[in-house]
C-alpha cells in the first residue's frame, strides 16, 4: 500500500497516527495473516505499510542482523512514518543493537510497540528518545486479542496515554510510588546486564515478565540484577505474566513467592503480581518510559500518567 505523507509536527509523538510501519527483527510473518493484519489496522483508521523484513526468514548471520537493523533505522528516519509496530516476537532481537543509531532514534521520536524478545530494542528507545514506547501485542497478536486492548489500542493512536486499572493484581505488599516504567521480559534484559546497553532502573517502576523459564533460572536472573546493584533504587515491582514458567499457573505463584520475598522484600517497595501483560492473555499496552503512579491496593490497583 502506497504511503502517506503525514502532516509535520514538532512534537510527532503525541499526535494520531496515520501511518503503521510493521518491521520484524526476527523473522517472517505467517502469509495466511498477513490480510487479517492489513485489515485490523484499516479498521482503527490507519494505512498499513508491512516492511521486507517480515516477508524473509531469520538467518543468524551478520548481513541479516545488519539488513534488519538498517530497515529499522528507515522507518525511524521515514517522514511517512508515525508509528512502528513490532510483527511477532522470537529470539535474538538483541543482536541488532550495534547497529542502531541512537542519534537518529533521538532526533526521530516515533510510537514503537512490541514485547517479548523485543524487550532489548524498547529499552533502547526508552533511553535514547522522546519516543511513546509500549509493551504490548504485537502485529500478530493483536488481531486475537479481546475488544477492550484494540479499544487500548485505539485512545493509544489517537495520540493518547490511558490509566489503567489493574483488577486482578495480587497485592504482596500494599502502597504508592512514583517512576518512570521500564523492564519487560527479564531473561532478555539479563543478557544486558554489563553491556552499553543496559537501562538504568533508578527511581524506576519495574514491570517483570517471561516466559519458559525455571524458577531456579529466574532466581539465578535475580541474583546478576542484584550483584549488579540494579535493585537498590526501584521505587515499585509488579510482575506480569510468567507463562509456561512453573508446572501450574496457582503453584509457580505460591513457590515464586518466596523468590520475592529474598530479593524484593528488604527494599520496603509496593510489590504486586499476576499482571495480565506479556506472554499469555497480554491485554494491556504498558507506557515504557512514562512517569506514572502505581497504586497497589488489595481492594484496587491501579496504573495512572503523571
């Protein structure tokens, strides 16, 4: 689909979006989708332009790091461009960070979402642009997801942050806190610890989540945040959705617990789980990067932009 020019603006990241570039930093989009995708985002009002990238496998090699890399950098810089929207979600995103130019991600702030192993490449705009970074589904999810996230979707395309109330979050130690929101899938965040790339969680609000990891190995992640001191300064943890992460939903909770409580507890922090964001049901777009409010209460929880 040809590709519109949008009006100019000083400050593109608060304006609609007209215009949704969908990029893959790790492989191809399934053919039998890629109408209903067109389709989904035609309905909210936007032109669809689906990049190369999402039409080639993922090959591990150096030439398709660097091809990736150097589309992605193309939809930063494109005037045609207002948002980019991951397509899917894989292994290896990371391996394009050297070849990201931050300067151009400073000066060209767009609307990114994605999750998963995209994880590496949203905190990457959190830190180096003015960017309005969600975690959140993806192209290929949110064609599946129910009507109140495409509704998400839509106030987040009109230029707008919602609040969010968190209904189902279990509330381990109940109190308010201020931050900027960062994390994401924390398995993916650990291969950053000690690399140039690493965000910095100081004052932050830390949102965890993955998926297909053994408690032992989500402790052992713990203990490198830990000894990196990337602890000592979070002001809230809520955890997300841990999916395929213990035998049972109820028992990996109940033993995780205790996880927790050894490395969260001491910080004196407002502490919740069972957020339904990341890999699973995945049903809120989370603003990375935005200064908010957590409120976790047993009776209420609750999300708010400051």
């Amino acid at each position: 689909m040809k590709r519109l020019k949008s009006k100019k603006s000083k400050d593109r990241i608060d304006k609609p979006v007209r215009n949704i570039s969908i990029v893959s930093t790790t492989g191809m989009l399934k053919r039998e989708l890629i109408q209903e995708i067109y389709e989904y985002y035609e309905d909210l009002g936007c032109n669809i332009y689906i990049c190369k990238s999402c039409f080639v496998p993922r090959r591990l090699t150096v030439a398709d790091d660097k091809f990736r890399a150097s589309e992605l950098m193309k939809e930063v810089k494109s005037k045609t461009c207002d948002a980019i929207i991951f397509a899917r979600g894989g292994e290896y995103s990371e391996r394009l960070l050297p070849y990201l130019d931050k300067s151009i991600i400073k000066k060209h702030p767009k609307l990114i979402i994605g999750f998963s192993d995209l994880t590496s490449i949203l905190s990457l705009f959190v830190e180096n642009s003015k960017s309005r970074v969600f975690h959140g589904p993806m192209a290929t999810d949110i064609i599946y997801s129910p009507l109140k996230t495409t509704k998400m979707l839509k106030t987040i395309l009109r230029g707008k942050t919602p609040d969010l109330n968190l209904p189902r979050v279990t509330v381990l130690n109940d109190g308010e806190a201020e931050g900027i929101l960062k994390g994401g899938c924390i398995s993916v965040l650990a291969n950053l610890l000690e690399t140039d790339y690493c965000p910095s969680f100081s004052q932050s609000i830390l949102f965890i989540e993955d998926i297909n990891e053994s408690k032992r190995a989500l402790r052992r992640i713990f203990q490198q945040f830990k000894t990196a001191r990337k602890l000592m300064s979070i002001q809230a943890v809520i955890f997300g959705e841990m999916y395929n992460c213990g035998r049972t939903h109820k028992s990996f909770w109940e033993d995780f617990k205790l996880s927790i409580f050894e490395f969260f507890f001491k910080y004196q922090i407002p502490i919740g789980y069972n957020l339904l964001s990341g890999h699973g049901r995945n049903e809120f777009y989370l603003p990375f990067g935005r200064k908010v409010k957590l409120s976790l209460k047993h009776k209420h929880s609750s999300l708010k932009i400051l």
